[in-house]
C-alpha cells in the first residue's frame, strides 16, 4: 500500500484493510507489521535484533522517522524499551508512557516522543531469544490490554517460527 493506512474506529473498515495487505504480494513481516500496526491504531511497528546487547531495528512500518527511528538503527539495548522489555521490567504494554515510572525517563520516551508501547520477545523456532515485535505511539493509548498483547505475541511466535536458527526476519521499510 502506497497510501498511509487510514485510522478509524470501524472495525468493518480495519479488518478489510487487513484483508488487502494480507493478499498483497509482498514480505510476510512487512505485512505483519502493517496489519498489527492497522488493528492495533499505532503510528509504528517494528522488528528488532537485540542479541549482543544491541537493539538494531530490522524493520518498520509507519511513521519511524517521526519517533527517529529508521531500518538499520543500532543503539544499547540497555535504556530502550526493548530492553526493558527483554530485562523483564515492563511486560509488553504501556498505555501512557509519559506517566510510567517504568519508562517515563527512558530515551524513546524524552526524545523519541513516545507515548504508548505494546511489545513482545521474538523467539526463534529453536527457543533461543531473537529480538522484540512491538509497536509505539506518540499519544497514550489507554485502550490497549491484555489482549491487545496476546495478539502481538501470537504475531512474534509467527515471526520466530518463520525464521530460521542462523537467519532473521529480513529488513524492510514499509510504507507509512
């Protein structure tokens, strides 16, 4: 899809947007972020390599660059919200980042601007940790719970089980 995605609350018009991306003929992560980040009405989703105490941004749909992030990005994983994730301190939501005394001092929040985070570890199909799915928003996203982070972590077994032991979810840009 060339055209950015349209954010409404119809769910009837979110689903055949899914639909459409789902036929798309294109990357199966690239059109797994673009669903996640439709259904779930966030600004970015993303895939990360946070082996080697590294968080490196494999791939992105949406507004990245509004948050700076970018396809090929390598910064510490200590002090990223992958990190936080990945070390156990956040569990995969954050509805108001701004507010969150888990992350309200971390770099995303300060200077990427975000204001919701929903994430998951990525596994590999041999059990050995890979990375982190996840999504963020620049506003708070108080609508988002528990389910909203079964759906993301359905989404990272797919990504985990699709990669191979010495492979990874190949780098793209998608279109915001």
């Amino acid at each position: 899809m060339d055209e950015p995605l349209n954010f409404t609350d119809d769910v009837d018009v979110r689903l055949r947007a899914v639909a459409e991306l789902a036929a798309a003929p294109s990357n199966p992560i690239s059109r797994a972020l673009d669903a996640m980040r439709l259904l779930l009405r966030m600004d970015m989703a993303y895939v990360s390599d946070t082996r080697n105490h590294q968080c490196r941004v494999l791939a992105v749909s949406g507004d990245a660059e509004s948050f700076g992030a970018r396809v090929g990005l390598h910064v510490e994983l200590a002090g990223t919200y992958c990190g936080e994730l990945r070390a156990g301190r956040i569990d995969g939501l954050v509805t108001d980042a701004r507010r969150d005394p888990r992350v309200k001092h971390l770099g995303g929040t300060e200077q990427g601007g975000v204001g919701a985070y929903i994430g998951q570890p990525i596994r590999l199909w041999d059990g050995n940790d890979f990375g982190t799915l996840a999504c963020v928003s620049h506003g708070p996203c108080p609508r988002l719970d528990t389910r909203d982070v079964q759906f993301v972590g359905l989404i990272a077994r797919l990504v985990g089980a699709s990669s191979s032991n010495n492979s990874s979810p190949s780098s793209t840009r998608v279109p915001a």
